[in-house]
C-alpha cells in the first residue's frame, strides 16, 4: 500500500511539473512595440500651391498676363474680417437689400485672456491635425515619361491583412537587365506566386527587389506581388515608392476597416408607414401648455408616432400618454444639451425635429419630406414654419469656410441655397434650416448639437455639419408656430417671464459669449460674416 | 394748389411705377437645378482585384508557381462562418486554450420573417452605399510612357470655389504642334493668366483644349489652370481627364469643406486639471445604494469632478449634490440608450466611462489615464477592474471584419491586443476594451452607443467604433467592483431580483434577438466568430 501510494505521489508530482513545463515553454507570441506619440509626421504637410507660380529659369522669358476675373477667384494668403461698406441707409434697405456685415470673433474673450486663449487653441489643434492627416492628403505628381505603370488610387488594405497591388508594370526599353523596388513603410512586400526566370530579394520584408533579362517573366511576376500592413492603425495611409533606374513612382495603400453600415429596419413595404420611420423630437423648458398643444396637434394627424420629449425646468410636470418618451434634465442644462439629449434616444431611421411650440396643421405632411430623403441623397430636409401672420419662413442658408492661417478661418453665411433639385420642384440644396427638419438619424447622432451651447444657437449645428450633412429645404411643407406677438396690454405669466429671461438673455450675458467664444475656439474661426 | 397736389401725386405715381420697374427687372438669379436621385453612379464600381490574375495571351506560356504562405493570406470570395472544431473536453481547456466559436446571426429571426429582412438590408444598404461612395474611391492606374505629367492626389477644393491645379505639364518629343485636352464634370476649367503663344478654347467650360507650337509656353500655360466647382456637393470629388494625342490621364479633386476641428478648452496649464478636462458619466437602473458607494468613492480623491448619471430605474429617487447631473428616462428605456444620453450631456474634452457599481481606490489615478490621452494619438484608453477575489481584468479584444457577399460580412474578435505602446510600458494598441475607460468626447459621441440595444451589451460600441476610434488599455490603472459574488444562503432584495431579471434576460428573450439580429441587420454581418 505504501509503495503504491508513493508511486502514485510520485506520478502526480511528475504530471505537475510536465505540465508547468509545457505551459512556460508555450511559445508566447512576440508583440512589437508601436510608437504612438503626436508629434509631426514626415511629409504630413500639404504644397497645394495656390500662389500663381513664379518662372523658374527656362520660362523667365515667356511674356503672360494675368486675367483678374478668374485671379481674383483663388484663395488669398489668410482671409480678411470684411462687410460690405456704405448704402444707404433708408428703412427697408436691410430688408430688400441685405448688408453683409462682418463680426470678429476674439472679441468673445477679455484682452487679458486673449492670448492665453489663442496659446491653447493653437495647441489643441495641432493636436486635432496629428491625429487627422495622413500620407493621403499629401500632394503627389506623376512623373512624365516613365517605364513605371502603378496604381494612384484606389488600392485599400484591412489593418493586419494582406492584398494583391494591382496595376503593377515596367514597360521599359528593350535592355539586357531590368530591376525593380518596391518599398513601403507599415507593412511588408511579398510574393503570391513565384515566376520562372525572376529573382526575388525581400520578399517578407518592407523593401523587395525584383530582378530579371526578360520583360515578360518580370511584368508576370509584378502581377503577384503582395502588401502586408503590418503596423496596426484603424485608419491611416501607407506610402510605396515603386522605382527602376532612373524613375521613381509613389502612391498610397488606405488601411482601414472599411465604413461599417449602420442601417434602420423600414417596416413593411409599401406606403410610408410614419409611425415605423419616424421619431419626433422636442426640447421644452417652462412651456407645457404650449408643448400639450404640439402634443394635441401631432395626435391628430400622427396618432401612434413617438415623441420625445427633452425638459429642463425647474420643477418638471409629468409628461405622459402613449409613445410619449418624457426625460428629465438638470434645471436649466440648456438648448443644445437637450437637443443632443432627445436625438441621442431615437431608434428610427428618421427623426423630426420641432419646436415646442409648434402646431401641426393638414399641410404638416410628414410623408412628403419621408418621401425626399428616400429618394435622394440628402440627410436632411428642412420644412416652413407659418407665422400667425401667414409668414412663412424656410430660413435657408449657406455657409461656407474661408481658410485663415494662424489667427483662425473665417466662416461666411447668406441667406439663400445652391440648386433646385431635379423632381421636387418646391426643395432645394443649401447648407443651413429653419427649426422644422426631417434628417437621417445616424447622421445627426454623428454630428450631434453642442451641449456647451446653453442659451440661443441655431446655424452651430449646421456649421458642425458642414461636409458631412447633405441639406435641403422644401417649402411645401408647413408647420404653425404658435403667437409669439406680445400685445403691450397683456401681462406676462410667471412663467413668460422665466422663460424670456433664459430664452433672450441680455447682450452682454454669457450666451453670446458662449457663441462666439466657441466659434472662435472649438471651430478655429476668426470672423463671421452674415447677411 | 389744386395743380400743385396734382403734380405731388403724378410724382409719386410715377416713383411707385418706377421702383416696382426696377424690382421687377432686377436681375433674379439662374438657378441651376442638380440631380440628387438615389441611383448607382457611373463608374462607382470598385475594381480592386483580389483574385489571383489569369495569365493572358502574352504571359499564358511563362511557368509560376504559387507561394501557399502568402496567397492564403488574400481575401476569399466571401467569408465562412466556422469556428475551430475539436480539441479535447477536459475542464479548463475552454480557459487555458480558448477555441473560437462562431455564430451564424440569421438565426435571431423566424425563418418566416427572414427573407423579407434579407431583402430590406439589401435595398438599405444599396441606399447606404450610393451615399458613401465617391469618384476617390474608384482604383485608378497610371499610364507608363505618357508624355503627361499630373496630380494623382492631394488636390482639394471647397464646394463652389476656385484652385489652381498643380503639378500640369506635357513633356512631349518634339513636334510641330502641341495640344492638350481637360476636362471635368462638376465644374469648369480656365486659365488665371494668358500665356503668348498659346491658344485657349472652352475656357469657362467643362472642357477646354490648350495648343501651341512651342512647347514651354504650352507648358507655362500650364501652370495657370484653374477647376471652379459648380455643382454643389458638401462631400465628393470630380474626375478630371487630362489628355493628349495617343495618352489619356484621370486624377480626381476632391471637393469638401475640410474637415471642420472640435476643439475643447483645457483650462488652465500645468498639472493635468482632472475637473476642467473630465466629465465621469455612468447609468443607473434600480441600484441608487451601490451608485452612492460609487459618487462617495470618486468624492474622496476627486471632489469637484462632474458626475452625468442616466436613471430609467422605475421609482426614480433624487440623487443630488455638487457637480452632479441627474438625468431621469422612462422606465427601462435602456442600457445603450442610457449610455448614450450621459455622454450626450458632457462638455469636458474627456469622459470617463464607469459602471454604477464601481467603487474608486487610491489605484484609480485618471491623470495617467489623461496623460496618454494628451501624449498620443489614441481616441480611447481603457484601465482595468479588479474583483473582490483580487482577479484583474483588461478584457482586451481585437476586432477584424471579413468581407463577405450578398449576405453579409464576417465579424471575428478575439482576447488580446496588437502592440505595446512605446513609452508606455503598462499600455497596449487594441479594438475593444473593459467597461472603464476614459475617452475623447467629440469621438465617443460621434461614434455614440445605439439606444435600440435595450439589455445586455458591450462589444457593439467598439463595432461600431471601427475605423475611426483608436483604442488603447493600461492594466496599471485599476478601479474596483462592488462584488458580485451572490452566496446561496443570503437572500435577495426585491430591487436585486427585478434587477436580474432586467440585466440577465433568460436566452430566447429579446436582448440576444436584439443583438445579433441588429449585427445582422443594422452593421449587415453574417456571422460572428470569437473566442
């Protein structure tokens, strides 16, 4: 018994350190390190030139002469903080005539914290630019007349996968020797096939050479050759320089995932069933009679669409009935927050965005904009709003960017759009809305309402949309608002007057400062100018 | 006097006529209509040939042999949905040696329903792609031997403005006659200066031809052509055709607003100021003692740091103090779309994700979690979260998508991570990572959580993250969880049981439906494999 009680000791002892054996000798794999930091990258700058050039040497001697009507349309070094000067100034110019009038954006802060805030700026957006660029923004020009055939676009790798080059070519003078690099920076260069009568050197490695005395072997050879990414980023560029004696090509590899969809279940085929694509949202403060009259009205028309419902007042009153989706916020949390509040919970394919003081009416035809954005390439489409007095308004804007240099952009809205669109006579392309918007929800999730602005904004959105959001604007779809006309006889409500404090709050408050200071920081601009 | 206020009247007649003459006759301005139908574009389609080439006429006689290493590496058409069969059933072998198992996702529908959804996805998708896809993403090669010389990127133009187009020239033998063809299709090509010698033709127009006999002056032409953009688009880019007798050239503009940056104010500098950089958001369900434990933790090493809690407990109760937002949903809105109203809510430069029952420890230094956010170029850094029995965890994972066909792509992840950090010993490059981590805010939120995943979820945000967040895990900054470990004597609370019964949804109920059913549809994968 003893013996056997020792064997089986032994055994045990012997199992337990093969298997600590195994496990410490397990081969572990051997990870690289990766070098993270923001610093600059080589060649991560941009030439495009947009001084008119010099001569150089050889055509000093060439007389030309400028045209200023198509000059003048380039892009200036910096861009200037500018109205438009004079006019008269009747009653109704502003009206029929609008000014452009221009508002530099520094004067947001105090002189005393001016530079300290131009320091940070210029720091964080070196930043964003280190983070943002890739060897795909840089300017590269194909050389004239050389042997090389290669790809300038279009090549794109998953990170850590391998693909095939294609395009790949030497069409070269009859000649007793050909030979070819190629190198790259992120990855590695192999072959996925081996032809007869070429030499390969590298393959496995970033720079590979392949040598050969007949053309054909050498251009059959080219038709296999592999890339391998092998330094891991979701999404960057990978730069291969292909060259034979005396020519030298480069293009650029994408490495990335790939634009992962994120599509919305439609609901039964057939008519637009609004209920199933739709979500309606609102932000209110202190306003409920008016929000239950928006309510009242949506129900009319609308009677199982979800409405939700962002409020931050003071002390919230319940909110409740079917597919209503009421949130509580901090007091006073502000506009843009419960913007981004009540479309961060939307789950359709569309949302609605209105007012909440807003009555829906028979011309409030949601099918109409539904029908827009599923049949065009537009995110979102903007409807009228009808004043008490038959006003109705579309406020479309455009909006566009002037590159400054180091003291900021300048940002250039007017009033007015871009084209009609072909089949729906009454929208047209612009940039910026009024408040009664049909959009992809996908699409206003990503570029979300600011939750720093508190108080009044509107076009903050639309400029954080810019080149993302494709915009338009019908104005055959019509939403009341209700009165905003105060008659001087009739005595404010408590509540009236909580609002117009929060909602108009005195110039020099900290709302403009928000706008403009955020303008000024958060999107780098110097200047606005507006008509 | 009677002829005096005839004469007054005639004259103000005769001003009304002429003012309205004027504002009838003034010049309203063409618009120009654009075509924004949903329709496959010309060319949209993309080459990128990843089957290994057949020989044609000229190479059929050369011998290749394949490289099996390498050429298993290419992408297959379509991807398999298989796990790795076998291995032995001992205990632990699941821990020590984990097998991938993988997970066809159509099951999360009825057969009866699954057609009709495969159909929808389709026609969604097709929708998605003829927004995303562009003239940049098509494969484009470059002509060997052409006398032409070109961009083949780097140049970019805002919507409806004017740039030179860099890097022209024809370097041609010589000749009598020299003439070169461009041409584009969304806007108009001109010259910004007149060169003696040469003759222009469509200058104005979408195509126009430049001749000379002398070639430098053509070639000093050439260094004036200007591209306007005349068919607006926030987003896409032109193909321009650049040619001569016998060689053609395409390279593309791309037309864009640029990307417009987000910038956040850090406060002051120095020390990292974890109050003014970031917000710590968490959701709440049913569970107000352990979210005290966690608010009562964060106070002791972080006292003025911002606290956003989303609530859809059923009773929501008041949760109050300094720097903390309480967000109240409707009951059992969701854990996603909690997650997303929080981050919603934040205005600091970085949000630091916490579960509710976490509990802070002098190990939960966030200034190292800041520090690698500021010194590299990571959006996201996860930290790691120990359990009462000490086991800490990183819950590192790696994602990669395979594409598929028709019915959708493959989506792998596995445990680990791809690279260390130089620097940063303690840190790791990676794709997904434990519920604690600390994030750039304008990235989380344009990433977002999506609030139709109501019960249990993780990995989708990180899936959904693909390809633009760079993620990261430091295992040397550790929070604790409040344990889970449940003893089978002690009894549960009511608020514990309706908890589990929300948090732990038994296996056929909506929550593993909504899951995969929405990889299956929303992100269009056809199979899940991990291990």
């Amino acid at each position: 018994m003893r013996s056997l009680r020792k064997t089986v000791l032994l055994a045990i002892l012997v199992s337990v350190v093969l298997v600590l054996a195994i496990l410490h000798s397990w081969p572990t794999r051997a990870y690289t390190t990766v070098d993270l930091w923001q610093r600059p990258g080589p060649g991560a700058e941009r030439h495009l030139e947009e001084r008119l050039p010099e001569p150089d040497h050889r055509s000093r001697d060439i007389p030309y002469r400028l045209r200023e009507s198509v000059a003048s349309l380039l892009a200036r070094n910096g861009c200037m903080c500018e109205g438009e000067r004079g006019g008269l100034k009747l009653p109704f110019t502003q009206l029929l005539f609008p000014r452009v009038s221009a508002h530099p954006l520094h004067t947001a802060f105090e002189a005393s914290e001016l530079e300290e805030m131009k320091r940070r700026r210029a720091k964080e957006y070196q930043s964003f630019q280190m983070r943002s660029q890739t060897a795909a923004d840089v300017l590269i020009v194909a050389e004239a007349n050389s042997p090389l055939q290669y790809p300038t676009q279009g090549v794109e790798v998953r990170p850590l996968k391998t693909i095939l080059i294609p395009g790949l070519a030497l069409q070269d003078l009859p000649k007793d020797h050909y030979s070819v690099n190629i190198s790259a920076k992120l990855g590695t260069l192999n072959v996925a096939a081996e032809v007869e009568g070429v030499k390969v050197k590298g393959d496995g490695e970033p720079h590979m050479t392949l040598s050969s005395s007949l053309l054909p072997n050498l251009n059959r050879q080219l038709q296999y050759i592999t890339y391998t990414n092998t330094l891991f980023h979701p999404s960057t560029a990978d730069t291969v320089q292909f060259e034979t004696e005396g020519h030298q090509a480069f293009f650029i590899i994408k490495i990335g995932h790939g634009v992962t969809p994120k599509l919305y279940n439609t609901g039964p085929k057939g008519e637009y069933n609004v209920s199933a694509l739709v979500t309606i949202a609102t932000k209110t403060f202190l306003r409920y009679d008016k929000l239950q009259d928006l309510i009242d009205s949506v129900r009319r028309y609308y009677p199982t669409v979800t409405i939700v419902i962002a409020d931050d007042s003071e002390n919230p009153k319940s909110v409740s009935g079917p597919y209503i989706e009421h949130y509580i916020m901090p007091f006073g949390k502000g506009w843009f927050a419960g913007r981004n509040l009540a479309v961060s919970q939307v789950t359709t394919k569309y949302v609605l965005w209105v007012d909440d003081d807003f009555i829906f009416t028979s011309n409030t035809k949601l099918e109409r904009l539904v029908d827009v954005l599923e049949r065009t390439t537009l995110d979102l489409v903007g409807g009228a709003v009808r004043e008490a007095t038959g006003y109705t308004a579309t406020y479309r804007q455009t909006i566009s960017i002037e590159p400054g240099e180091e003291n900021g952009d300048c940002l250039h809205m007017r009033r007015g759009f871009h084209h009609v669109i072909k089949g729906f006579p009454n929208c047209v392309v612009t940039d910026g809305v009024i408040n009664f918007f049909l959009a992809r929800t996908d699409k206003v999730q990503q570029v979300g309402f600011d939750p720093r602005l508190a108080r009044v904004a509107h076009l903050e959105f639309f400029i954080d949309g810019l080149g993302s959001l494709h915009v338009g604007s019908c104005d055959d779809v019509i939403v009341n608002h209700a009165t905003k006309i105060k008659f001087p006889w009739a005595s404010q409500s408590e509540s009236d007057k909580t609002y117009t404090k929060f909602r108009y709050p005195p110039a020099s408050s900290d709302a403009t400062h928000t706008k403009n200071g955020l303008l000024f920081f958060k999107n780098r601009f110097q200047c606005l100018t507006r008509n």
